[in-house]
C-alpha cells in the first residue's frame, strides 16, 4: 500500500510544502521592502509629525499642524511649482521630438538601422553625463549657447529652461525606442488600408497612428512625468540650486532637509511629493483606461 | 513628368535628408563634448569656439582618469553595479516564481504589496533612508550604497509575466518527469525565459550603473564616490580643466554605449516591456 | 504492466462536476480509449490518473496501489501531451532522457530503487531513440522538427521510462490527415510491442474505432458505455453513444412500438419498420404503444420499391465511392448510404424504405437509454 512506501510522497502535504517555499522565495525581496519602502514611508509620516533638534537627539511635538503648515508653506508651494513647471517644459517637448525621430524612422530605407542606434543613443548617457556634456553648450561663460538667452543659466527666469534641454536631450533615447515599438506594433495592412481609403501622409498620421499609438503614448508620458518630478542630478550638477533658488525642484529641497533640524518639514515634503505623484499617476491610468475602451 | 520611380527616388532622399538632419541635432551635444574634451580649453575659447578641436590633446583621457582618480570610482561603480544587478536577479527570479507556480495563502495581497513599492521612488523615502544608514553607520559603504536596490518590483513583474507564459503542458510533463520546484525552476523556467531575464538584467544594469540621487546621499568621502557623483566635483572645475570634466563623463558612459551596441535588441525589450503588447 | 481501476471516480471544481463517479477497469495491456466530445472529462480522468489533478472523491488504483495520494513521479506512468510539451531549449536526446534524470527506477537484481547512471540513462534513451525511428536527430532541437518528429520525440520520452501504463491527450490532433492514419497504424503496433496498458484520450470517434481494444464513451463526466468497438457500434447503450459513434451519424427518428399482428414493430407515422429484439439488457419487453425513438444507420436502410415506409429524397451527395440520400421521413431528416452505380433517385422523388431488422434500435425518448 502506498502508506508504506517511503520513496512515494503524499499529495496532502504538497500545499504547506508549496506555501513554505513560497514564504522562503519572497522572504529576500520582503526584508528588502520593508526596510527600505514600507518602514521609511511609516517613518516619513512619523517625522512629520516632530520638530528635532539639530543634533538629532531630542524631539518635539509639533502634530498635523506641521503638515498643513509645511503643505501650504512658500516653500514647499515653491518647491512644488518649479517641479510643475520643468514637468512642463521636458514632457511635451520630448514626447513631440520623440514622435519625430520614431515616425522618421521607421520605414524602410538602406542603412535605417544606422539612424535608428544614432537616435537611441542617448539612453547611453545618465542623468549626471547629460548635465556634464551639457553644460558645455549652456554655462555661462564658455558654453557654446551661452549667448541664447531663453536658456541661460545666470539668469533665474530662464535657468530652469536650460537645464530641463538637458533632460529633453536626455530623454530622446528612451521616448524614441518607447515610440518606435509602439508604431512598429502596427500591422502593415492598416496603413496600407488607409492609404487605399485615401487618406495623405498628414491624415494617415493624426486620424490612424497616432490614436493607435495612443496607449504606448499615455505610458511614456506617465513615465516622462514621474521622471522629470523626481529631477535632482542635474539642477545637483548644473545649477546647484540656483540661481536665486529658481531652480529648486522639489526633490532638491527634500534632498536638502536631510539635517535633523530639517527632517520633520522635509518628511511633509516628501509626503506631499508621494501624494502628487500619486494624483498624476492614476489620473493617467484612468484617461488611459477610457481612452483603451473607447479604442478597442 | 516625373515618373513613380523618379517621384520615389526623390522621397526618398528627402528622408534621408531629414534622417541626417536630426541625427546632427541628436549627436550635437555629444559631439561638442568630444571636441571640447580633445581641445585644450584655453585654446579652444581663444579660437573662438570653433565646430572642430582645436590644439587637441589626445592623452585627456588618461589624464583625467589619473586626475580624476577615476580608477576607484569605476571600481566603485563596477562593484556596487555587480552586486544589485545580481541581487535584483536572484530575489526577481525567486519572487516571480513564487508568484507564478506556488500557491499559498495572501497571494494576491503580497503580489500587491510587492507592486505598490513602484510607487515609492527613492526620492520620496530618502529622509528616513540615509538616517537608517547613517544609524547603521553604513554610510560610506557597499551596503549602504546598495540597500534600497536588492530587490525590484519591476523585476519580479516582467520576469513573472515571461513565466506565465510557460505552456502548462511544459509544467505537467517536468511534473511527470519528477523535476521539484528547484529543478524546474533551474532546468526549464529560467532556460525558456532567457531572453526576458536578459532584457531585465541589462535595464538592471542600466539602472544601477546611472545613479546618482541615492549614491550622493550616503557617500560623503571620496574614495566611496561612485563615477556618477565623481562627475559632479569634476564637472566644477574652473575653466581651463573643463576638458578634463568632459573627458570624465565620456568615460562614465561608455560602458553603457557599449552595451546599446552589442546588446541593443535586449536593452530595447526590457525599456518596452510594458509600453507595447506583444 | 499493470491495470488502472477507477472506483467513483470524481473530479469537481467549486460547484461544477468535470467527471462524475466513474467507475472503469482499464485491464492490463489493453488499449483503453477515452472518447467523447469537447468538455466531456476525458481529459480531466486522464490527468487524475497522471497525478496532475487531484482527485475530489473515489478510489484510483494502478496495479495494486491505491495512488490517490501519490505524487506523479511516483506513479511509473508516462503522459504523451496533445502539444508534445517538449522542452524548447533542450536536445532531442536531452528532452528523451529528462524523465530519466531525478526519478528512481527498480533496477533488475537489485532490491532498492535507485536513481540510474549515466551509461543506463544513453542506453535507455538510445533504444527508445531507436524504437521511434530517431536515431539521427538526437542532436537537434524541437524547433528543428517537423511536427511528425516532434510527436515521435514525445513519444520516445514516454517509453524510456518504462512504466506501468501510457497515457496520451489526444496526441494526433495536431497533425495532419495523412500523417495522422499513418501514425494511428504506427501506435497500434506500438502498443503491440511494449505489450503495456495504453489510455488515450480522444475527440475523433474514428481513431477509437481503429485503434481501441476498448473504447469508453464519455459524456458530461459520465460513463456512457464501455466496451470493444464492434460492440459498442453494434448496440449502443443510448442514444449519445448511436449518434456519436459512427460517420455519418446514426439515424434517430421518433415513432411509437406497436405489435401488430404478433408482429413487433414501430410506427413512423408514414410507415412501419420490423423490429427484432423486444428485450433490452436491463429493461422488461417493451409494452405495446410506448413512444420511443428508433434509430438506425445508414448503411441498414435501403430503397426498396417494397419497403414499409414512405419517404420524400431531399438531396443527395455523391462521394466518389457511395452515394448519401438523403430523405424526409414523416418530417425527419434520414440518411441513407447507397452504393455509386446505377442512377441515383431525383430530389423530389417518393421512395419506399426497408430496415434490416436486426438493425431497428429502439430508444426511450426520455432517459435515452437503449429499450431492446
């Protein structure tokens, strides 16, 4: 009988065996979000809620008070609105330029491959080599674009500009490749379908691609967005804040409140950054989640 | 008249115009990079900052790694870059797995959870980070440079998604052939998804070898600066050594361009992964 | 070499019952199909027996153990799936040997099972690899095969166990017509070979047919019958088993039993058929009046200027080497299969029908079961 044999395993005690595995293959990437995700996001709302001492080693109760007062505080207002406005200025001007280089290249012609590497290439480069190579076309004094003066970076009314060509420079890569995917997920016989309907080069765009593109738009620009709220290494490298703190983004800031004395309205901060970026994220996902039913 | 070839010899060569021409404004920053970082910058501003190096100096780039001592930081770089990427792989692969083949109770809450950390960038819980590191005294160290990034959400859902893909019937025979989790998992899971957990390494390496907010915050001595902050310094340098800055940043990406060469096509899968279906 | 009893069998999921108390004997060495239409719980029992799906209620043994409870490593039972499940990264070798690699075999003058060597698993695999004709492309992988070969690799792998029982998941579908009546031969005289108990699971009544020692009709997770295929064509249990074996299908037509001058017979409103038997295997006489539903097959009607039964051609359809009539009978659609010579009857035309009556089966219109 089968009870006897010991080289056969019972069906019955396969769950609890499968649900131990289970635990003991999440276990590593658990510790890892708790510790670093789950307890510093409790931490961030515990923080806001005291005022410390510049050492660090006392604290005082301040309460929810400290979050209406940082949240409708000029600085986080400010913070928060230089953040909103390189939003701004990177995402449409890198979606509009990726949608460029992708429609560009993706026919077919000799040597298109050359093009479509030269166009992706700058995925190669990080945050921190974009600001370097870039500063070199807009600092100040020796920059070879130092002369334009919407993207000056002495000048707080445009140096925001200037660093986010950086970020739009930057971007190009990824938004290409993203964009390019997307069209080339079209069957040819669409095109050529519309092509036989009549439709020009301009109408086949607006009227075909472009709506049937249109989920792998609202992914890269929900992606675009979160990217450009989360810009530090480049106001870090190109402008160290300035100047006159006009290019205080927000993750400057809070990467800024790291002193004890700081910790309490930075963690508001952070928090309200996380809420924001909340919003905008589902606020995406739900005009994406229209726009797919609609489409399909 | 012109004729259909003719008409289409011309649109062509309109492409290719357009092709070029915004390939020039793709690569001007980079090229400018490269003259300046050849020039002797001096010179160069002299000449009146000319479209080509002038009084080039073909040593700037070992110059500026001996100046810049970008030896340790590559170094740095390289550990800290080998350690997530395998870390990320190994909790991924587990993770995903569990989440595929395994049934246990809170599945679907834990898969959530694991999910909901997508929402939290680095940005946002840096405060309480650093100060768990510098509490641990781990500032200035690999652990600390590494923490945050041993395990990822995205991961565990792209390398989940190529395991769903697996035939079931694939299952039941490994099933039959007696393979247990273990050796399913090493002898047909990972081997049939290849090319996913490639892609996903490659963005892994992407990703770790390109930061620069986290590393900042928890370096504060020199010789645990990885290449990206060590630009920063670099970078600041008065006028005549700005070509040693520039010759730096070439250097910081040209593990990654060499990695859009020969590995374009997973690198390309693992940055659409989710932006296009199929 | 062992036999596989389902005692009650049941398999259910939440509220919906796949297979339903089924009880059968698979006997050692026969060739066992299971037949039935899409969703019917062959393929459900076939993975009970495997180990792939647990069983909810019933006993199932192979041999003389009860394995309910045992792991399918350890059954000694091997599975040929219907898309082959070979491993894509793997040799042709490799995939024929996987099963080899972590089970433990008896391994003859030795008491204890053990895992097997590296020369025993390449000698195991190269006959296997012989047996099925594919000694030349072990080196290949899957991709590299046609579907023919891929199938032969499947079963190659099924066979270098050794085991107690075959199972195969409707392993032909996936080929084609001609590559398929090749390969129903091929398997027959594999089975003939190992001499070993094969269940295979089928949607196609015609592989049943040719290739089954037994066949077991399956329909919404019960047995409807079970037996040889001569027998199971001959007199089927009920009318699912009339109507689906056999191509074209049997003909069912309701009429009433009469018995008119001490003669059995049945009335179709515009004509009555003989019927030989009267007593079915579990059923008293039929009684004189009882509304029943007759059937009949093709090949058993005829056009006979003196036939019982009145009927109007409809169409008919020319098949090279018969021809199928196909007429109304008293408002029912009737085929009847007829040699190619001769000139066919025009649609429109009144004949008259004859049944053999040996051949008149009688149904109950309600619990569908065979009456004589």
């Amino acid at each position: 009988m089968s009870s006897d044999d010991p080289h056969v395993r019972h069906l019955g005690s396969r769950r609890t065996r499968d649900a131990v595995l289970a635990y003991a293959f999440l276990l590593p990437s658990a510790v890892i979000f708790v510790a670093f995700f789950f307890y510093p996001l409790y931490r961030l709302f515990y923080l806001g809620l005291y005022q410390q001492n510049r050492f660090g080693t006392a604290e005082r109760w301040v309460g929810p008070s400290q979050y209406t007062k940082v949240l409708t505080g000029s600085d986080f207002l400010s913070g928060l609105s230089i953040s909103a406005r390189y939003v701004l200025l990177t995402v449409p001007l890198g979606l509009v330029l990726g949608v460029m280089l992708a429609v560009s290249a993706n026919r077919r012609l000799r040597g298109i491959k050359i093009f479509q590497t030269i166009f992706a290439s700058t995925v190669a480069s990080s945050v921190a080599v974009a600001s370097v190579v870039f500063f070199v076309l807009i600092n100040p004094q020796v920059g070879y674009f130092r002369n334009v003066s919407f993207l000056s970076l002495s000048n707080p009314a445009t140096a925001l500009q200037g660093v986010a060509l950086s970020s739009v420079w930057q971007n190009l890569g990824l938004t290409f490749i993203i964009t390019l995917a997307g069209l080339q997920a079209v069957p040819e016989e669409i095109y050529e379908a519309a092509t036989l309907d009549g439709y020009g080069p301009f109408r086949r765009f607006f009227r075909v691609t472009l709506p049937l593109i249109s989920p792998t738009m609202m992914f890269l620009l929900v992606v675009l967005v979160v990217f450009a709220f989360q810009a530090f290494a480049q106001i870090d490298i190109l402008t160290g804040g300035g100047p006159a703190g006009s290019t205080q983004t927000l993750v400057w800031k809070i990467f800024n409140s790291q002193q004890p004395l700081d910790q309490g309205t930075g963690s508001v901060m952070a928090i309200g950054l996380f809420a924001i970026t909340l919003v905008v994220t589902a606020a995406q996902f739900s005009i994406l989640n229209r726009r797919v039913h609609y489409g399909n | 008249m012109a004729t259909e070839l003719q008409q289409a010899t011309w649109k062509k060569a309109a492409w290719y115009v357009v092709l070029t021409a915004l390939s020039v404004v793709v690569l001007f920053p980079v090229y400018m990079a490269l003259v300046r970082a050849l020039s002797t910058p001096v010179s160069y501003v002299k000449a009146g900052q000319p479209l080509h190096p002038v009084d080039i100096e073909w040593g700037i780039f070992r110059r500026a790694w001996n100046l810049g001592d970008l030896g340790p930081k590559f170094g740095v770089s390289a550990v800290m870059t080998g350690v997530i990427v395998t870390a990320e792989l190994t909790t991924a692969l587990l993770a995903a797995y569990a989440f595929t083949f395994l049934v246990f109770p809170l599945k679907r809450v834990l898969f959530a959870l694991f999910m909901a950390t997508l929402m939290l960038p680095i940005e946002v819980t840096l405060i309480p980070n650093v100060q768990s590191i510098r509490d641990l005294h781990l500032l200035n160290s690999y652990p600390g440079l590494v923490g945050p990034f041993l395990a990822t959400a995205f991961g565990t859902f792209l390398i989940r998604q190529g395991f769903m893909g697996i035939p079931r019937d694939l299952r039941d025979a490994s099933q039959l052939d007696g393979f247990g989790h273990l050796a399913f998992l090493r002898r047909v899971a990972i081997p049939v998804t290849r090319p996913v957990i490639a892609s996903f390494a490659v963005i892994s390496f992407l990703s770790a070898w390109n930061q620069y907010t986290w590393p900042r915050a928890v370096v504060t001595q020199g010789r645990w600066e990885t290449i990206q902050i060590g630009l920063k310094s670099l970078s600041a340098a008065k006028v005549e050594e700005s070509n040693i800055g520039l010759a730096a940043a070439i250097l910081a990406a040209l593990p990654i361009l060499v990695l859009l060469i020969f590995l374009q096509r997973q690198l390309i899968r693992g940055l659409t992964a989710g932006a296009v279906k199929g | 070499m062992s036999e596989v009893v389902f005692e009650g069998i049941t398999k259910r999921y939440g509220d919906v019952v796949a297979v339903d108390h089924l009880t059968l004997d698979v006997l050692n060495e026969e060739f066992m199909v299971l037949l039935g239409p899409s969703g019917c719980g062959k393929t459900t029992a076939l993975r009970m027996v495997a180990g792939l799906d647990a069983i909810t209620e019933g006993t199932l043994r192979i041999g003389d153990r009860v394995v309910n409870d045992v792991e399918a490593k350890d059954r000694d039972v091997s599975m040929v799936f219907q898309s082959y499940a070979l491993y894509p990264h793997m040799t042709v070798a490799k995939n024929i040997e996987s099963p080899l690699m972590t089970r433990t075999f008896a391994v003859e003058g030795e008491v204890e099972p053990r895992k097997l060597t590296k020369p025993e698993r390449l000698s195991r695999v190269t006959d296997a690899a012989g047996t099925l004709g594919l000694s030349e492309l072990l080196a290949r992988k899957p991709a590299a095969l046609s579907g023919g070969q891929r199938q032969r690799v499947a079963l190659a792998r099924a066979i270098v166990s050794r085991p107690s029982a075959f199972l195969m998941d409707e392993p032909l579908s996936n080929l084609d017509a001609k590559l398929r009546a090749q390969t129903r031969l091929e398997l027959v005289d594999l089975h003939q070979r190992l001499a070993t108990t094969f269940i295979y699971v089928t949607h196609d009544q015609i592989e049943a047919m040719t290739m089954a020692t037994r066949i077991a009709i399956l329909n919404e997770g019960r047995l409807q019958q079970v037996g040889p295929p001569q027998a199971v064509y001959e007199r089927p249990h009920n009318l699912f088993v009339a109507r689906f074996i056999g191509s074209p299908p049997m003909n069912t037509i309701p009429g009433t039993f009469v018995v008119v001058d001490g003669e059995a017979k049945v009335d179709l409103g515009v004509g009555r058929f003989p019927v030989a038997a009267v007593a079915g295997d579990h059923h008293e006489p039929v009684v004189d009046g009882t509304k029943v539903v007759v059937g009949v097959r093709p090949e058993h009607l005829a056009i006979d200027g003196e036939g019982p039964v009145e009927a109007t051609v409809t169409a008919v359809e020319w098949l090279g080497h018969e021809r199928h009539v196909i007429c109304d009978v008293g408002g029912s659609a009737v085929i009847l299969r007829q040699p190619s010579e001769g000139v066919a009857p025009p649609p429109g035309q009144r004949v008259r029908i004859g049944a053999v009556a040996d051949e008149v089966h009688l149904f109950d219109p309600n619990t569908t079961e065979r009456l004589n």
